[in-house]
C-alpha cells in the first residue's frame, strides 16, 4: 500500500513540477495545479492522523468543482462561471463546513431516511 501511494505521489509531484514551469501564468494552468494537490488528498488521506483528516476530506470535496471550472475554462466559447452547477458546486464545497451533521448523514440516518448508516450515526 506504501509502494502505490509513494508512487502515485511520486507521479504527481512530477506532473505537478512540469505543469508549474510551462502553464503557471495561465488561468487554466492554475486551476490544473490545484486539481492535481487535490487528487493527492485521496492518496494521502489514509496516511493521515485522524485530527486532520479534515484538510484532505476538504480537499477531496473541492474536486469535483474544480474540474467543472477547469471544463469551463477549457472547452466553453464563453464561460458561464455563474448558473446552476456553479452553484451546486460551490454549495458541495461549503456543505461539508456549513452543515457537519448532515453531511455526515447522522440526522437523517437518526430520522430514518437512510437505512444502514444508523450503527455509523451513533459514532
């Protein structure tokens, strides 16, 4: 496990170098570095201490919304930064900080609505 994850970090960390020298003074070269630390979240996440596991699982949150705005940037003749899926996926990013206990599922595993996550909500 140790082997794979210093790998995947290895692979990274050069193509985080790479695309710092050629792409830094892009806007989309910016947002391509910020995906690439994000993606190293997922790989770090396990090799953390518990009481900061909440830097990688932000990080991890961030991604989706990331590669939206890097497929805006990229392939739209005109970026539509602001509608409905920038706002989705800004409110999946603050979700995690804004409401803690839903987004842990524990309200609504306590109120019946998702079956199987009582034993976790109880945690």
């Amino acid at each position: 496990m140790l082997t794979l994850t210093g790998f995947g970090l290895g692979c990274l960390a050069s193509l985080f170098m790479i695309s710092w020298r050629d792409l830094r003074q892009l806007l989309v070269g910016k947002l391509f570095l910020l995906i690439v630390l994000a993606a190293s979240a997922y790989l770090i996440d396990p090799l953390m201490p518990v009481s900061w596991r909440w830097v990688t699982s932000d990080l991890q949150t961030s991604l989706p919304l990331l590669f939206w705005l890097l497929c805006q940037l990229v392939f739209a003749p005109r970026p539509r930064l602001v509608s409905v899926w920038g706002g989705h996926g800004a409110l999946q990013l603050s979700g995690a900080r804004l409401f803690p206990t839903l987004y842990r599922g524990r309200c609504l595993a306590r109120l019946g609505y998702l079956p199987g996550l009582e034993s976790r909500a109880m945690v």
